[in-house]
C-alpha cells in the first residue's frame, strides 16, 4: 500500500503565501492617500471599463489588486453586505471597520482550508465627518489586516512604493492637486515611464458632498486638476 | 413636477399632519405613495435600496424603464396583502436620462404599468385633483406654472376630499413638492410653497 506523503503545515503554508504574492506582485498598484476633503483613491489601470475601485456604500469605497474575478466577487459580497444591513439597521450602522473584519474573515478561512488561496490584496477605506475620522484598512491574501495612516498600497510593487510615499508624505493633510500629484509621481517612478491620464482610474470619497460620498473622476478631470 | 399632501388618516381621524408622501429614489426619479402607509414607505425604501445595490454592482444606473418595471414587480410581490385590506399604490416619475425627457408611470395594484404623458393623480383625493389638472393643464408650462398648478389641485382636492390635507396656516405644515430634470432632481423649498399658498388664499377670499 502506497504510503500518502506527508508535507508539514509550514512548508504548505509558505507555499501557499508565495503562489499568492507571486500572482498580487505580477499586476499594478494602487494607492489610497487621505487628502484635506477625503480619501483619494488612484490605481494604474489601462481599462476604462473594469474598475478596481469602487463603491461600497455612502462613505465606504473598497480597491482590490491582483486577479480581477476574484476580487469582483469580494467586491460583489462587501456591496450586498453593507445594502443588506443598512436597509435592516440604519445607514449609519455601515461601517468600513465590520466590512473589513468580514474580508479579513474570507481571506483567512479560503487561506487555511483551500487549496488555493485568493490571489488578492483588498482596501476597504472610509471618509470620516472630520478631518481626523477616516479609516483605511488594507487586508492581505491571508486575512491578515493593517490599519494604516495617510496613505496605502496594494498590488504591483507595493512595498517599493510604500517606501517611495513614506519620504514624501507628511503628516500634513495634501489639497487634493497635491495628493493626486503625489500618487501619479509613485506610480510613475515604479513603472518608470509616464502615465497617461486614460490609463489611470480615480476617484474620491469626499467628504463635502452630500449622500453619497463617491465620485470618479474621469481622465480630462483629473488632467484639469493636475494642470490647473 | 411631483407634490403631495401631508395628512395620514386612521378610519375617520387624522393620524398625521406632517406626513411625507413624496421620496427622491435616486439621483433621477421620484415616488408618491398612496393606500396604507407601513407597506407603502417600506416598499419605498427597498426600491431606493434595490437601485442603488444595482448601480453599484454594475457600475451604471438601470435603464428609467427598467426602473419603472423593478417597481411594478414589487407591487406585485405585494398582492397577497393587498386581499387583506393593505394597499400599496405609488406614482412614479423621473427624468429619463437616456430619451432626454420627464416620464410619469402609474401603476395599478396587481403591477400593472401605464405610462402618462401629461399629469396624472392618486389616492383618495386624486380623481378631485386630476379635474383640476384637466382644466388648466398645456404642455408649455414652465416650471413656476406647473408648481402652482400642483398646488392648487392639491388645494381643490383637499376641499372635495376628506383625506387630503389642505394647507395648515395654524401650523405651517404645506404640501412637499419636487422637481426632476436633467440635472437631477430638487427639492421645493418650503418658505416657496407658502408663499403660492398665500396668494392663492387671497385670491380666493377676492373671489368670494
């Protein structure tokens, strides 16, 4: 009889990780960075029609890199989420914080008990009513899950950028122009080449508008913002 | 142009004097209830629910017919109740981004779906209301006429009709009224609204 063969949680484990920051690290960034009126929100994507950012519910806006089925099921998921219990509580009851410990939730139980884990990396970030209340919250292939400050990165070399931003970053909210500035001029010096306004997606969770705090900025707009 | 009126009745008392009837549904298209009023706001709130859950998933709005079609199915949904005594009939109007024009849909309470192209009027008061639109309705009305025109039906049916609420001078409570077009929609402030009522009421006395 033929012995099954015997590999060590850790050694299953490491694997697993490395297959799925192998496939996280081969897409392109984005970068989420809190600016005077919100949250702003650019990630590098030639497409002008699958989105990597989008809304989730009033002032909550989730990102994800990596393979894009499978963070538009993720995506999918966090939207019924936060309809469902805002139509059964109050809209108010919606938060980014229990959106990301239900992702964190997923990505951990698909990580230990699947054979393949989720090649993806998510953020889940909202716009607070004050300057200081915003949350950004970045959660891993693993479920693992990181509170951050100012800014975030996902996909592509994430790790490089992040290091990129922490130099230039202060502690300071940016006027948008500055933030959108920021955000391209990392992107730029990873890729190291120019990057056109089509192929970038934006869009922001800002705090000044009525409802619904969710806005794209179309290409031309952000061309205006950048040069004006 | 949608307006409605603000009183809630219980048999033969009056069970609410302020009353909102009319509800923005999305950035396009507004809803008045009329019937029972539990079923009515909750309907309310699911169908503004349902369309924005759409948008997001999609990443576009439905189509203004489309719409119109998810909210006859959901009065459907609601026949059975509609056996027991709970009536839910809305009114249904937006600005149909796609066509560049306004849109009214009525529906009846098995769903069913017709579209007005001029005015239309519901619940108790609404048969009083639509004489008044009879008589004064054009297709040239700017936007101030229309406002008026709403008004002042809502005014005669409140006086032909004991559950339609007229104007509370006492209280300061008007009917709510707003308008949809192509830059979205927006609500009629109140101090405008009283403003048109006291002219009328002057008029009125002139008159008698």
């Amino acid at each position: 009889m033929p012995l099954p063969y015997y590999v060590s949680p850790e050694q299953m484990m490491q694997d697993k990780a490395e297959y799925a920051k192998k496939g996280i690290a081969k897409g392109r960034s984005i970068i989420a960075m809190e600016y005077l009126d919100g949250i702003l929100l650019v990630a590098d994507n030639p497409s002008v029609s699958l989105y990597k950012i989008s809304e989730i519910y009033d002032n909550i806006a989730f990102s994800g890199a990596g393979k894009y089925s499978e963070f538009e099921n993720l995506r999918k998921a966090g939207i019924r989420h936060a309809d469902l219990k805002g139509f059964m509580y109050s809209r108010e009851d919606v938060t980014a914080r229990s959106l990301a410990n239900g992702y964190s939730q997923t990505l951990g139980t698909i990580f230990s008990q699947e054979l393949k884990p989720l090649e993806v990396e998510i953020l889940v970030v909202q716009v607070g009513e004050g300057e200081q209340g915003n949350e950004l919250y970045r959660i891993s292939f693993d479920g693992s899950i990181f509170d951050e400050r100012g800014f975030a990165v996902i996909g592509g070399r994430s790790e490089a950028i992040q290091v990129h931003l922490k130099d230039q970053y202060k502690n300071e909210k940016p006027p948008l122009k500055q933030a959108l500035n920021l955000c391209v001029s990392a992107l730029e010096t990873m890729t190291n080449q120019k990057l056109s306004f089509e192929g970038l997606e934006v869009a922001v969770l800002d705090r000044t508008r009525i409802g619904r705090k969710f806005r794209r900025i179309l290409p031309p707009e952000s061309q205006l913002i950048l040069t004006t | 142009m949608i307006a409605g009126d603000r009183r809630a009745t219980e048999g033969f008392q009056i069970a609410g004097r302020q009353m909102e009837k009319v509800f923005r549904v999305d950035a396009y298209s507004a809803i008045a209830i009329a019937g029972t009023a539990g079923p009515a706001i909750e309907m309310v709130k699911l169908f503004q629910t349902e369309l924005e859950h759409y948008e997001k998933l999609e990443g576009l709005q439905l189509s203004y017919e489309g719409k119109a079609n998810k909210l006859g199915q959901m009065i459907k949904a609601n026949l059975p109740m509609v056996f027991h005594g709970l009536i839910v009939i809305p009114i249904y109007v937006g600005y149909d981004v796609r066509r560049g024009e306004g849109r009214i849909f009525k529906y009846d309470i098995t769903g069913g779906r017709y579209e007005e192209s001029e005015y239309h009027a519901i619940g108790s008061g609404g048969k009083d209301a639509r004489n008044t639109m009879r008589e004064h309705y054009r297709k040239s009305l700017e936007e101030e006429e229309a406002l008026k025109l709403a008004l002042l039906a809502l005014y005669n049916a409140a006086e032909e009709d004991v559950g339609t609420g007229g104007p509370d001078l006492i209280r300061g409570i008007y009917p709510t009224a707003k308008v949809v077009n192509g830059e979205g929609i927006t609500d009629i402030e109140d101090p405008r609204i009283a403003a048109l009522y006291a002219a009328l009421i002057v008029e009125r006395k002139k008159e008698s």
